[in-house]
C-alpha cells in the first residue's frame, strides 16, 4: 500500500498542475498522509531549478498550514482521530508515556520531527493533545519546516540532479548527526 502511494506521489510531480499537488501533499503529510512531500518536490526542482525557492515556500507554507490541521486533531479529536492515526504509525504505546512531559520538550519534539524523517503528524497531533502552547507550536514548525525544504532547494539547486540519489538515502542520517553535533554543544556549553 505505502509503495502505491509512494509511486502515486511522485508521478504528480510531471503534471501541468504539480505546484498545487505539492501543497496538497505537504498539507497532508503533516496531519495524516504517510508519504512525505520530498519525493514530489526533489523531481520538480531537478526539473526547474530556477523555481526552486519557490517550490520550498510551497511546501513550507502548506507543511505549516497541514500541522495546524494536526494540532486541532489533537486537540479537539485526539481521541477518535489522533490516537487512530498515532497508532497507524506504531507510536500509541510511546505516547502516552510521552504526553506527561511532551509540554516540556515540546519544542525541540516539533523541530527534531519537522527536520527529520519521523513522522511529522504524531508530533503535531501531540502538540495538540497536550496542550502544547500554540505560538511556541507554529514558530517551531515554521522554522523545522523551512529548514527542511529549503536545505533540500539549496542543495538541488545548487548541485542538481546528482544530489538527488544522495538526498534521498542520507538527508536523515545528516539530519541525525546535526542535532548530535547541536546537542553535544548544547552539553559543552552547559556542562564544561
């Protein structure tokens, strides 16, 4: 089924009307959808790269929007909706343990997930069914998001085609050691 979708997806990417189903795929992907919007904006800027930054507020602009719809799931359908969908993705277990002290590190829940490859719409259902504070929430999205897709338009505009293999395979794991370089100043600074 996730194969479908994914194959689906990224044939949107050579329609005449791509720019709108990206957006509906990064609205989407950030409250529901399983696939996420990289794989029909990685072809549509290999294909233009001069729109490049334009295809990135897109998708920022539509990711944003799409976790606010996350946020009101889980604040207002945590129950008959949320909980379904967190537990599509095998995380039911982990949140309930993690409701008690998501407020806390709510923040760095939203920017970690809205960066990396874990699945955005458990963090901005949490961010809801918790109460997380909803400036705080969209600020973080905001600037997870942006990362996120601009980092992919400046490499795919910068280096082309090339970069998408590597994109594809390795976007998470750099993501990954960022934050382990960022945490572990974090720590310097703090503990030395």
């Amino acid at each position: 089924m996730l194969r479908r979708l994914y194959d689906w997806t990224f044939s949107l990417a050579a329609h005449p009307n791509a720019l709108w189903a990206l957006a509906l795929v990064a609205f989407a992907e950030s409250s529901v959808f399983p696939i996420p919007p990289d794989i029909l904006m990685i072809p549509m800027i290999i294909a233009a790269p001069h729109r490049a930054f334009r295809i990135a507020l897109v998708c920022l602009v539509a990711s944003v929007l799409g976790a606010l719809l996350g946020y009101l799931i889980g604040a207002q359908l945590f129950e008959t909706v949320g909980r379904p969908v967190i537990e599509f993705y095998g995380k039911a277990d982990a949140a309930d343990a993690f409701r008690a002290s998501f407020n806390e590190w709510g923040v760095w829940a939203v920017l970690i997930a809205g960066i990396t490859p874990f699945p955005f719409k458990v963090i901005t259902i949490m961010s809801g069914g918790t109460g997380l504070s909803l400036p705080v929430f969209v600020a973080s999205a905001i600037v997870a998001r942006g990362i996120r897709f601009y980092l992919v338009a400046i490499l795919l505009w910068k280096f082309g085609a090339p970069i998408r293999d590597f994109i594809e395979r390795r976007l998470g794991l750099l993501t990954i050691l960022f934050f382990l370089v960022l945490g572990g100043g974090f720590y310097a600074v703090k503990f030395l």
